[in-house]
C-alpha cells in the first residue's frame, strides 16, 4: 500500500437534467449536497475545473447548476464526468474514521498474522459500511462489516487492518 492518494472521487456526472443545463450527480459525501462545499471540483484528468451549485436533492442524486454550462446539450457532454478533489481540501478525520479512500488497498490480515487479502472496495446498502475484500490467491472476495468486533485493528500508515471473522464464514464458502 502506497502513501493515500493526492486526489479524491467525490462523485460523478449521471446525466443532463431539464433544459437549463443543470446536471445530475451521484455524490460520494455523506450528506449528498455537501459535495458543492469543497469549492472547485476537477475532472479525471485535473484540467478542468466546475463550480458546482445545488439545486436540490432528489431520490436519484443531487440536481446542480455548474457555472457556465448553460443549455442541456452542454450538460449532456459532462455525462461520465468523476468529480475530484486535492485531498488536503478535506476535512481531518476523528480517531476510529476514515475515508473509503484511506481503506482501500489495506492489506487484509487474520488476526494469526496469516495474509487474507486486500480491501477493494467498501460499499455501504444502508447498514453501514462493509468492506471487500479480494482473498490472497483467489478470485473470490469476502465481505466483510466493517465493525470493530469484525475488524478490531486498523492501520491506515502501516497499509494494513486485521479482520477477525466466524470460522464458518471465511474463505467466501457459500
């Protein structure tokens, strides 16, 4: 696991929305419309920059007016775009947070020492964050709830978290 990286994903382009430009983004921020209060949001590539305002949250995503995209037709070419920020924009965590970013690519240990794997994802269905975690020399993933009593050691600087699961779970036995 290398350094966290310099830039983060905070939500992506889904489509034009209505006639005056406005778009529609699936954001990553915890709360949906705080992602127009980082400022400037860059593109994949970082050469371009969008000024994003909220109009309203919708069940679908977050409606936004981004300056100077005036007509559907402007938006409809945004369609794909990922949202980034220079991490150092973000706020510092509390002790026992961390960013999605900050998890994935942590090596995954048992808690014998004995290597599990490697965090690719974290997803969240509405019960709180589990982890996935791709097993050492499989194809297979485990998911994992990311729980202190699943999960009782994190080291983000160390790129590693112990994962500690009921015996008859692991292994991605179904």
């Amino acid at each position: 696991m290398g350094a966290a990286p310099a830039r983060i994903l905070l939500g992506r382009i889904r489509a034009a929305h209505g006639i005056r430009g406005h778009v529609l983004i699936h954001s990553f921020t915890e709360a949906p419309e705080d992602i127009a209060s980082y400022g400037p949001l860059q593109d994949e590539s970082g050469q371009r920059q969008f000024e994003i305002t909220v109009v309203r949250v919708t069940p679908k995503g977050v409606v936004a007016r981004i300056s100077g995209i005036e007509d559907r037709t402007a938006a409809e070419a945004l369609r794909g775009t990922q949202l980034y920020i220079e991490r150092d924009r973000l706020p510092p965590t509390k002790e026992e947070e961390y960013y999605h970013s900050d998890l994935i690519g942590l090596s995954a240990f048992k808690p014998n020492g004995e290597r599990m794997g490697e965090v690719i994802a974290v997803h969240n269905f509405g019960a709180g964050d589990i982890l996935e975690i791709r097993l050492e020399g499989k194809r297979t993933t485990e998911m994992v709830p990311f729980m202190r009593d699943f999960v009782p050691e994190v080291d983000v600087a160390g790129g590693r978290l112990v994962v500690d699961m009921p015996e008859e779970s692991e292994g991605g036995q179904s």
